[in-house]
C-alpha cells in the first residue's frame, strides 16, 4: 500500500473510533483506482473487527462494488444502535442472503448458478448508512468505495429456507418508520436481479484472498432508496412473504 493509501486508512480508523467525521482530504489520499480502494477497506477492517458479511450493489455506470460488513456492526432485528454513533441516520430496506458453504478461491470462476445454490436463506434486512466523511456526496467515489460505501450498521431478520420461489425483480418491499410507511416499491432494487451480485462477489472475495464462507450473509442493495431517522425512532421493513426486520435508533 502506498503512504497515502496508509494516510487514508489512519484517518478512516480514527473517525470511527472517535466518533468524527472527516471534512476533507489531500488529493494524494483519493484512491487511484478500485484495487487500491479495495485495499484501504482490508486494511480498515484487519485494525477494526471480524469481516461476517459483505454488502454489494451497483454503482455509476453499473459497476459493481462491494464492501465488508464487521462483526460488531451486525445485529439480529430487532436492533438497537445508538443515534449518536450514526448521526447521518440512513435507512434501506433490502434482500439479504447467508450463504450454507464455502466458496474457496480456486483457478476457475464461479459461475452464477453455483453461486446461487451455495445459499442457504433468504433475509429481511436494514442497513444503516453512515459515512465517515462530514459531507459523504462532496467525495470521489473511489473514496466512498474506501469507506466500506457508507455502511454504518446493519440488521437482518429470520432466514428463511423456502425462498426459492421468490420473484426478485417483482418483490414488493414497504419501509415504516414509527408507524408511517415513508417508502413502497414493487421489484426496486436498481441493481436488479442478485444472482449475477453474488456471482461477482464471489469471485472478486475469491480473488482477494478472503473468500465467502458458510454463514457469511450479503445484503444486495436498497430495495425501498434511502430515507433518515431521527434519533429515537424506529424503521421497519416489510417484504411480503419473505418477513421484515425492525432496527431503532436509540436516542
């Protein structure tokens, strides 16, 4: 890694750890390209906790991204997480799949199929967004990618075995927070379908040197867009005939 990826990583990890945010950076600490921002994500996470998850979607231009979701940062709903750690207070409501065996890497790739059936069960999930960064929006994308693209936390609901059946490009989802539906959508994750997500997730953790393990559970992307919570309230998500997961935000 170069001085200024280690700079990057430094200012990335004392942010979390202090609670604060980041006005702006050096233009020697933007990272020169998705490797490199890749790089500042591992390094984060080696420093700061246990990688049990991944969240991937679909960026400018439909690129794929994705970024690891730490151990201390994944809770069964229903959640608490304190307001004042996550002032940004993001909500999307999304699909989450936990995955029942290992994906070693290996010289051939996996293909999407393979991929799809290494899953175990389908999860009603939160993720809550927050950015290390005062204004996340005034940054380069590949300095968002270098901050685990905004997640904050994250919450998932029961699994559920029987999932199969599930259309995902016509799934309805509704978002409550405190008792108001504040989002509905029919089908309304952009990245559309997550097979071919979890199929290049696969290969690029493969590829990495950190592979998808059984257990691990990736979230695919917003299906409701993202709405903010203020402190003490609490978002639920609903997705028909899959369950919901309800986080809090505590004041």
């Amino acid at each position: 890694m170069t001085a200024s990826g280690g700079d990057l990583v430094r200012r990335l990890i004392e942010a979390r750890r202090g609670g604060t945010h980041i006005a702006s950076l050096p233009p020697g600490c933007v990272p020169a390209d998705a490797a490199a921002a890749y790089a500042v994500q591992e390094a984060v996470a080696a420093t700061l906790g246990r990688i049990v998850g991944w969240k991937v979607g679909a960026g400018p231009g439909d690129v794929l991204e994705c970024a690891p979701l730490l151990a201390d940062l994944v809770a069964e709903s229903p959640a608490r997480f304190a307001a004042a750690r996550f002032p940004l207070g993001g909500i999307e409501g999304e699909l989450a799949f936990r995955f029942g065996r290992d994906l070693p890497a290996r010289a051939q790739p996996y293909d999407a199929e393979e991929v799809w059936q290494a899953i175990d069960t389908l999860h009603p999930a939160i993720e809550l967004i927050e950015s290390r960064f005062v204004d996340f929006r005034a940054h380069d994308r590949l300095v968002l990618l270098a901050d685990n693209l905004a997640n904050g936390a994250f919450c998932h609901g029961p699994g559920v075995r029987d999932w199969r059946h599930v259309d995902f490009l016509a799934q309805p989802a509704s978002l409550v927070i405190d008792g108001a539906e504040v989002a509905c959508a029919m089908g309304g994750n952009a990245a559309g379908h997550p097979k071919r997500l979890l199929a290049w997730l696969a290969n690029h953790c493969a590829r990495r040197g950190r592979a998808l393990a059984a257990g691990d559970v990736v979230t695919t992307g917003s299906h409701t867009g993202l709405v903010f919570a203020k402190p003490g309230a609490t978002a639920t998500v609903r997705f028909a005939g899959v369950g919901e997961a309800r986080l809090t935000l505590t004041a």
